[in-house]
C-alpha cells in the first residue's frame, strides 16, 4: 500500500511539473508573439502614407493605436513557434498589405475630424499595398535561462557567475518594483487603492511573483558591468492577477464587477514597460581573464533575421558536361549566398561581414551554417544554360553562431 501511495504521488506530481512546463511554454509563445506584433506596428507606423503623412501620424492624431494591434494580432503565424535551445522562443508573423489597408481605413472612418487624410484618400494612397506584406520575428527568453546567459565580452566574462545571477534577478526585481508603481493609485473599492491592497504581504507576493516569472523579452549586458531586461507583461494578464490577488483576502473591501471592469481599463492606461536594471553588487571580486583573440560579441538574443529564408540563384552558361555546369551554377549560388550573409546585422553598428573580418571563429560559424544551404531546383536550359536555386535556413546560421559562447 505504501508503494502504491508512493507512486500515485510521483504520477501526480509528474503531472503537475509537466503542467507548470505547459505554462511555462505557452507564456513564452504569448511573450513572442506580442513581442513581433509589437515590431509589426513599428514597422508599419514609419511607413509613408504621403509625402507629408504617416501611418504614425494617423495614429497619433485619432489615438487609436490599440485598434491598429487588434488587426495585427490576428496576423499569419508562419511555421509554428520555433524553439532554439532550451529556453528561446522565436515566432514569425507576416500579415498581407490589404488588410492594413482595411484596417486604417476603418480607423480614418471613425475619427474624420481628427484624421490627418479622410478615408477615401488614404485608400487611394495606399493602393500599391495590394501586392505587399509586413512581417516580423518577435523572441522571448524564461526567466531561469536569462539567468544562465554568459556574455562573451573580456569585461563580463571577468564577473563571477554568481555575481553575474545576481544582478540579472537585481534588474528582474527592479522591473516589478517599476510596474507596480505605475498602478498602485488605481482605485479599488472603500476608499482603498491598489497601494492599500499591496500593503498585504500575501497580496503583494502573489503579484510580485507573476511578474518576476515572466519571459523576457529583452537583455543588455552593458560595458559599465550592469544589465537591462524587459519582461513580457500584457496589460489583460496584469488586471487578472491582480484581480485573483485581491480576491483571495477576504478582509479586503472586494470591488464590484463595474469597479474590476474599471481596474482593468486603468491598468491598460498605467502599465509602464515592465523595464529594470540591475548592477554588479560593488566590492565584488573580478576574476582575472585573459583575452584570447578580440572576440566578437555575439548578442544576448537572436536578431530579427532569423526566422527567414535566405534565396538565391546561380546561373551558368555551361560549355561541355551540364553536371559541371550545375556545379559551376551551385559555387555561384554559395558566393551569392555568403555576399548576403555577410550584410546582415549582428549589432546595430555591425554586420556579420564586420564580425567575421575580426573574428576568425564567426567566420567559421558562417562557412559551416552555408553547408546547410540547399538546393531547391536546378534547372536546365535549351541555350545550354545551367539554373541552381539553393536556400539557407537562417536558423542554422544563428545556432552556428550561437555555439560560439563559451
């Protein structure tokens, strides 16, 4: 009996791990998402409407960027979530020009006296987006794997692993401090704000917590040897906890149902960017380190590029054996391939091209992610000619990349 117990206690809590996992993955998902929704509205909001006119324009002036988000988020998920490594989630989001389109048109509509272009000209205006899409790659990272990061740089590098720990979960906490008061003057219910509510230690554990166990969506490791993460904290999510917090102290005047639709419209209006900073603690011992080659600094979190294909044709005018031809057709491919490679950023100031001049071993990384490329269709000519399309997986290139951290 005692071994039967025994195992129906290890079943459940198997189960209860590989829920909390489920949890865990799905924030991450969410955190991804919103995080490429994000850039989708950043890309489009500088986007011209007139030489006068942008979309950031229309926007400001009919406030109505959250209608706009409400269109992105139904955007095309491309390929499923991708998972690179054991703690980064990478999604990919492409929506189609027309539905842009319909979506600020409606927003013209609604406001004429505040929009900067009335409807019917900013359809006019944006006709040539029938044939466009915007897309963008959104990242989250888990709170535990932020904490494992090693930064390669000399300066970082020199910073023992416990001090580094702690000023990742220095910044992770000084984030929840910042968003909690953005919101503790939203009124609740007696008299009483959210500020009253937090003054409970349960209250503010249970909050605090949620916060401090969100993805992360952003990581700089700085040179003056401190760190900046921003969590993933949808303002929705934010009412609902707070609102399962306050619930649960029975002592505590409860608002009404009007007063918690009223929280949540304040916390959507309050919400600061869940942003924090931590130091190394001063005093801290660094360790001495030796610098091996004027390493590269491969960044903290994958770039924007990675979830695209990268194409390109190789094309030869074969004289003799067309198998030589497309192998001639193949190396040139490759050349294409590598020139495009080489231009895409790393850093804002650098590009791969940059990086691998000064680092031999990102150069390495980028001859052994092109031995990934593929073929996708070699195509012989009546002239004599030879065609070769061949692909690159960018994802290849940045785990080729990422295995440089020591």
């Amino acid at each position: 009996m005692t071994r039967f117990i025994a195992l129906i206690l290890t079943v459940l809590l198997l189960a209860a791990m590989a829920q909390a996992q489920d949890q865990a993955s799905r924030a991450q998902v969410a955190a991804a998402t919103a995080n490429a929704v994000a850039k989708l509205h950043d890309e489009i909001a500088k986007t011209q409407i007139s030489a006068n006119i942008t979309v950031k324009n229309l926007l400001d002036r009919t406030d109505s960027a959250s209608l706009l988000d409400l269109t992105l988020q139904r955007a095309q998920l491309i390929g499923g979530p991708r998972w690179i490594g054991d703690g980064i989630c990478q999604v990919h989001l492409e929506i189609a020009g027309p539905r842009v389109v319909q979506a600020l048109t409606q927003i013209a509509a609604i406001h004429p006296d505040s929009s900067p272009i009335d409807a019917a000209a900013l359809q006019r205006q944006l006709a040539d987006w029938s044939t466009r899409s915007f897309s963008a790659s959104g990242t989250s990272m888990g709170a535990a794997y932020v904490q494992q990061l090693r930064p390669r740089t000399d300066r970082w590098a020199a910073v023992p692993d416990a001090a580094r720990r702690q000023a990742v979960n220095a910044a992770i906490a000084d984030a929840a401090g910042r968003l909690l008061q953005s919101i503790q003057p939203i009124a609740l219910n007696g008299g009483k704000t959210l500020a009253d509510a937090l003054e409970h230690p349960a209250v503010r554990r249970q909050i605090q917590d949620w916060i401090m166990s969100r993805p992360v969506t952003n990581v700089s490791f700085r040179d003056d040897l401190a760190v900046t993460v921003e969590l993933a904290t949808p303002p929705d999510q934010v009412a609902q906890v707070i609102q399962s917090a306050v619930t649960a102290q029975q002592d505590f005047p409860q608002p009404t149902a009007a007063q918690w639709q009223q929280v949540r419209q304040e916390v959507a209006r309050r919400l600061v960017p869940a942003s924090g900073v931590g130091h190394v603690a001063a005093g801290v011992t660094l360790e001495q380190t030796a610098t091996t080659r004027g390493l590269f600094v491969i960044p903290d979190q994958p770039p924007e590029w990675i979830g695209r294909q990268m194409e390109a044709e190789g094309v030869i005018h074969a004289q003799g054996s067309q198998l030589k031809g497309a192998r001639a057709a193949e190396h040139r491919a490759i050349r294409q391939l590598t020139e495009l490679v080489n231009n895409l950023p790393l850093t804002p100031e650098r590009t791969l091209g940059d990086a691998a001049r000064n680092d031999p071993a990102v150069a390495q990384a980028i001859t052994q992610a092109l031995r990934h490329a593929h073929t996708d269709r070699a195509e012989y000519r009546a002239d004599g000619g030879v065609s070769v399309r061949m692909s690159l997986d960018l994802r290849d290139l940045w785990q080729e990349l990422d295995a440089l951290r020591p």
